[in-house]
C-alpha cells in the first residue's frame, strides 16, 4: 500500500515542462537562434543595461529560450513535455483536457467565445463580465444579450446577475448557444452554479465560466464546487492570479463532450504569439504541482489567516470588514450566493478619510497597497502566498489610523451604471464602421443633446469598475450622456476607456445615419 501511494505521489510531483526546461539550461548548449539578447550575453557586459541582467537575474534569461528546441515541445502544437504538463494539469483541475495560456484569461476568453460562436450566433452574458469577453463578442461578430448584474447601492458593487433574469434568458432566448459569467465575482461573490448549468443545457446552450479570481476552488472544500465540479463546459482560470504562476499565465479546462479540438486551436493559434515565453510555461506546471501537492495544507492557512484578519479589522472599530448578508445587493438574497472568503471587501466610511486619501496614506505611511476599492470600500485579496507578517503589518496600520479618531468625512456616492437600452446593431459590425466622433459636453460645458438616440461604434468603459456603459450597436439615450458627463466631471482620476478626446473636449465615436441605414438591424 505504502509503495502505490509512493508512486501515486512521486508521478503527481513530477513537474514535466519545468524539469525539461532545467534539463535543457544546464546542458548550456550555444544559442545560434533567438531571443537576440542569447542568454543573456548581450547584456551581462553592457556598461548601460548590465543592472536589468542583475535585477532580472541570470536564469530568466537562460531560461528564456525558442521554438527551434524541440526537445522544450511547442506551444501551439504539443506532443511532448507541454502536453504531458497539460494533462497533469487537466487531471488535477478535473477537467478532460488543459491548456495553457500565455496571454492571459484575456485572451483565453476569446478564444473560446471564437470557437462555439459564428457571427449571429447569441450569446447570454453577464454584462459585467471583463472586457476581454466583450471584445470576444466583436472578434466573434456575436449577437449578444445582456444580462444586467445585480447591485449593492450602499457600497456600489455590481454583484451575480440575479438567479431569475438568467433562468428567464434562457427560456426567453431558444436558440441561444453560450452563456458567460463570471464565477466568483471580483469581490467574491460565488453563484449557485448547478442548477444555471443544467437549466442552460437542457436548452443545448453550452456554458463558459470565467474563474480569472478563483482558480485554487477545487483544492479545499471550503471553495467547491468548481466551475467544472458544477458541470461547466469550459473554464478559464488567471493561475497567476491566486496561485503561484507568472503574470498572464493561464488556463483553459475543457469539459465539453462536443469539443471541436481542430477548431479551437486554429483560434487558439491566431491569438497566441509564436514565441512563447518558456518561464510562463514553466510557472503554470510548477503552480499546478504546488497545489496538488500542498494546496490543501496553503488553503486552510489562507483561510485562517482570512479569519483573522477579519476579526482585527473589525477590532478596530472603524473600518469593518462586509460579511455576505452586507454584500449581498436585495435582488439575489435568495439566490444561493456564497462568499470567497479571501476576498475581504472593508467599509471605510467611519475613518476619516476618502478612499483615494486612504489608498495614497495605506501606499505612502505604512508600504501597502490594496486590490480594489469602491467610493467607500477597499477590497483585499489574501492567496497562497499572504503570510503572517503581512496580515499584522495591515492591522497595525489600520489600527493606527482608527486611533488617530478622525471626523468622518462626507463621502460621495458615485453614480450607478445605466441599465442596458437597447442593442440595434451587432457589436462587430458597429465597431467595424467608420463613424463619426460627436462631443460629449460643449465648449461649455453642456451635455450635447445631439448625441440622444444615436448608435455608439465604440465600448465605453468606466474604470473602476469595468463595466462598459456603451458596447459597439448599443442606443445612446441621454440618462447614458449625463452618467458618462458626471463622471468625467466628478472624478477627474477616473479611466473611461473608449472616449475619444478632440483636444480636451470628449467626444464618442458613433454610426452614420448612412451607415445605419446600411446595416441590418437586430430584432431582439
Ligand atoms: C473576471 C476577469 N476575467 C478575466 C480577466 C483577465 O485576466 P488576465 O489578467 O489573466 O488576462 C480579469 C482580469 O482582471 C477578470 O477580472
């Protein structure tokens, strides 16, 4: 028994892309092929750049290696180590078959939309899904239907889309082929996911979860079901988000039975870049060891350390961490949602400062910077890798800010996003048009009325908190104007990623009454 259990162990620490990479560094053959810097060598000795070789470090380089090994496999076809780390990897995450990704959950997410979705097919979505989706709508020339999140006005976040607007697309809209949406949210809030799945699929809709925040879900308890667990189709997962990966490593699982391999890949292969870097790879089969072999044992210390800090916060007695009854918005109270508990969302309201002011004091006093903040919350994200010292380190400064008993501040509410008005065009072809730009305020100062009724080319998208107020085909109507003017004029640190700016004056890209009349218009 001791033996097979042995054998079990040593197979599942076997890390196959990694030990190969090490194998192949070590051997220090010469290089006559890229990347140009050649291990390295051109930089070592450059009295102007040698420091980026020390900073970096010499095994980055010498580990930063080309297609033309073959003994390292290749990316966009593998057969040898690559593919063997992918079925380690799909073993591990319960999945029939992995791959990774080195561009991203980004760029993972469309490749899949690519795969299932021609141009008019529909597609159900949430609407607060990342933009990487509804840039996959575009590439994929879609016919989407969104799916408007639920929100916590008290705290502005834009929470699942409610359990019964989902059912309802499902039943509304037969002939759809995909639903997305994004499990758990970015502050942590879980769907219910099995009965969506099933009622999705006794509608032949094949469903994509997109797990960018929650890709260590399968190995505590505390987290299951997975995505997959739950019956999902495809799941796309950042690893180097909450796991031990690089930046932009990802993976995509894929448990379809109709999975069309061939054309995934010819999709896969139009986004993936042809020089892979190696260190990525490497990272995603070493994250996938670590967990296998340790997850559980890092879980459960995460989720302590979780509880923890939750309780010295709320010690504090001024900032006060949001438990699930807070977070929940009133219209998925009876939804099932659970809560990511390493996501912990603290209301800031009573301390005295803004939450900018609060950022900049966190950044600049005591070294800390945080995840994600609304106008009166921050959102901390504890992973594998938080330790001890870095959650006392957090109290105390909290600590010392509560005791400094400031006055609170008065806090202004932003404004909440537009529901979604109407879709006339699809998304590839408005984008596609040459349009016109038109301002959004005057000299001025006033919102231009010329713009009501009009059809945006371009995704508008406020961020924080990513959620695009206007996709390409989408009808402008003036309570969009005045959202997207109070926002330009309120909150001048703000991103608003699509605006077009003419000189100062923001203006936004729309269709031509010729270009109107040219397309053909969507019916629901
Ligand atoms: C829900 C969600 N999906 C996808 C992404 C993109 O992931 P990546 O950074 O791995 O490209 C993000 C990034 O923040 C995200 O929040």
């Amino acid at each position: 028994m001791y033996r097979i259990l042995n054998a079990h162990l040593v197979e599942k620490a076997r890390t196959p892309f990694y030990d190969q990479l090490k194998k192949y560094v070590l051997m220090a053959k010469d290089a006559w092929h890229t990347p140009g810097h050649s291990s390295g060598d051109s930089l070592r000795d450059s009295p102007w750049v040698s420091d980026f070789y020390d900073f970096i470090g010499e095994h980055i380089f010498r580990a930063d290696l080309s297609v033309s090994v073959p003994m390292l496999d290749s990316l966009l076809e593998p057969t040898g180590v690559i593919m063997e780390a992918q079925k380690f990897a799909a073993k591990a995450f319960g999945a029939r078959q992995t791959f990774f990704a080195t561009n991203g959950t980004s760029t993972a997410n469309k490749v899949i939309l690519q795969t299932l979705l021609v141009p008019g097919d529909k597609l159900l979505l949430d609407r607060n899904c990342h933009k990487s989706v509804h840039h996959g709508v575009v590439l994929s020339g879609a016919h989407p239907v969104y799916l408007d999140s639920s929100v916590n006005r008290k705290f502005n976040i834009y929470g699942p889309v409610p359990k019964q607007i989902i059912f309802r697309a499902i039943e509304q809209h037969r002939d759809a082929k995909v639903l997305i949406l994004t499990n758990c949210t970015y502050d942590g809030l879980c769907y219910d996911l099995p009965p969506i799945i099933e009622a999705a699929h006794a509608r032949g809709i094949k469903v994509i979860i997109d797990e960018a925040w929650y890709g260590f879900a399968r190995f505590h308890p505390a987290f299951r079901p997975t995505a997959l667990e739950a019956g999902a189709d495809y799941a796309t997962q950042s690893t180097h988000k909450v796991l031990s990966a690089f930046s932009q490593s990802s993976m995509i699982h894929v448990n379809d039975p109709d999975f069309n391999e061939h054309l995934f890949r010819e999709n896969f292969n139009m986004h993936a870049s042809t020089s892979p870097q190696y260190s990525m790879i490497a990272s995603l089969d070493v994250a996938r060891k670590q967990i296998v072999m340790e997850g559980y044992k890092l879980l459960a210390r995460t989720l302590d350390l979780t509880k923890e800090l939750r309780a010295q916060i709320n010690s504090t007695g001024v900032f006060q961490v949001l438990d699930l009854p807070e977070l929940l918005p009133d219209e998925i109270k009876q939804d099932g949602i659970r809560l990511d508990p390493t996501k912990v969302t603290v209301d800031i309201s009573r301390c005295g400062f803004t939450v900018e002011e609060l950022i900049q004091e966190l950044f600049e006093r005591f070294n800390i910077q945080v995840e994600k903040s609304t106008f009166n919350t921050l959102t901390l994200l504890l992973t594998v890798g938080t330790t001890h010292s870095k959650v006392s380190r957090l109290y105390d400064a909290l600590m010392r800010i509560a005791r400094e008993n400031r006055v609170a501040r008065r806090i202004y509410q932003t404004a909440e996003i537009p529901r979604f008005t109407e879709l006339r065009y699809l998304p590839r072809d408005a984008f596609y048009c040459a349009g016109e730009t038109l301002p959004l305020l005057d000299e001025n100062d006033n919102i231009n009325t010329r713009l009501n009724g009009r059809i945006s080319a371009d995704q508008i998208t406020p961020y924080p908190p990513g959620i695009p107020v206007l996709v390409p085909g989408q009808l402008i109507t003036q309570e969009i104007t005045q959202y997207l003017a109070g926002m330009l004029r309120s909150q001048k640190h703000i991103e608003v990623h699509g605006i077009v700016f003419d000189g100062y004056l923001p203006c936004l890209r729309v269709l031509t009454a010729i270009e109107e009349k040219n397309l053909e218009r969507l019916k629901d």
